[in-house]
C-alpha cells in the first residue's frame, strides 16, 4: 500500500491547515502582521520558531505522574 503523504519535515509544504484562535488573539496576530507589513502565516510560523523550545518544556499528558492523583 503506497502512503502518498509527503515527507518533508520543514521547506516549503504548502499544505494548508486549519487554526483556531480565540478572537482577542487573533485580533493581535492582525494587529502584528499589519504592523509588520507580513502574512497572518508568517507571524505565527515566526511565533512558533521563538517559542518552540519553550514549548518542548511543557510536560506532555503521559509525563505527568498518575500515582498523585491516586493518592500514592
């Protein structure tokens, strides 16, 4: 069975994707794009660039440790 998914990690794979942002965010992420005379795209690729080791940081679900919530 062939998987006809690309397999590029990073570069330019223009798939498109779906993001939901609550209002006041997304209003700021307008606000910056605009500001910096760039894509709505960029700005949060960029966002995402910055912030990603940061991010890596945060525990995952399975990281966290189930014997405090059983008392043990």
């Amino acid at each position: 069975m062939a998987d006809d998914t690309p397999t590029r990690s990073s570069g330019s794979d223009k798939r498109k994707q779906s993001l939901y942002f609550p209002e006041t965010m997304l209003q700021e992420i307008k606000d910056e794009a605009a500001r910096l005379d760039r894509s709505l795209s960029w700005v949060v690729q960029r966002a995402w660039k910055l912030a990603r080791a940061e991010i890596r940081k945060i525990p995952s679900v399975n990281d966290i440790d189930t014997d405090d919530e059983n008392g043990g």
